[in-house]
C-alpha cells in the first residue's frame, strides 16, 4: 500500500513562508509525477504544483507562480513545497500526490493521472 505522509504546515501571517513535505513510501519516486494540491471546504481540489519526472518540467497554477517552488529528493522519496509571499487566499488543506492509482476518481494536473494521496496538511495565513 502506497503512503505519502505530508508535514510543515501550519498557521504563518501574510507575507511568510512556510515549507511542506511529503515523505513516500512503498513506491519508487523517481521519473514519476509528482503533485501538490489544495483544498478548502466546499471546493473542489486545486492542483497547486506539478514536478514531471526528474525535475524536467516543473508546472504552477496562476495563482501560485513565483511565489511557490516545487521539488523532489529521489533519494530521501520526498517531495517539497517551498510557499513564500503566502496570501489568507492560500490557506487550504494541502495534500501530496503520486501519480497513478485506481483509474476510477483521479485528478489530472497536466498529463499526469493522480490517485495517490496523503491525508494533508492545513495551512493557514492570517491578514
């Protein structure tokens, strides 16, 4: 059974930063997607930041370009969210994910499938 296990988030005022991570287990990592998503009650899940493969393409959401870095150590099986500038809009629950899983209920960030996810971590910036 896959496990991703998100930490580091946490409550930060505007203007802060703050820095997720997300340690795998049970599966390899590496040449695989990799994906950040956010998620706020009554709203559909985000995605937020997308790692393809070995750091060859990195992809962000409008809302989140510039201020976010993503990326991924294939030897600790972690991935990263480095959040800077962070906006009361970005507060969520943020939840890793693994690209692949049950067909039925994925979420596609690009040309990556997602169903594999963590539990989250609630992030919350206050004004």
């Amino acid at each position: 059974q896959v496990q991703l296990v998100e930490s580091g988030g946490g409550s930060v005022q505007a203007g802060g930063s703050l820095r997720l991570s997300c340690e795998v287990s049970r599966a390899p990592i590496g040449g695989r997607c990799m994906a950040w998503f956010r998620q706020t009650p009554g709203k559909e899940r985000e995605a937020v930041a997308r790692i393809l493969g070995d750091e060859i393409s990195v992809m962000y959401s409008d809302s989140v370009q510039g201020r976010f870095t993503i990326s991924k150590d294939n030897t600790e099986k972690s991935l990263y969210l480095q959040m800077d500038s962070l906006k009361p809009e970005d507060s969520a629950m943020y939840y890793c994910a693994l690209a692949g899983g049950p067909q039925d209920g994925s979420i596609y960030f690009g040309s990556c499938r997602f169903n594999y996810w963590g539990q989250g971590t609630q992030v919350t910036v206050s004004s």
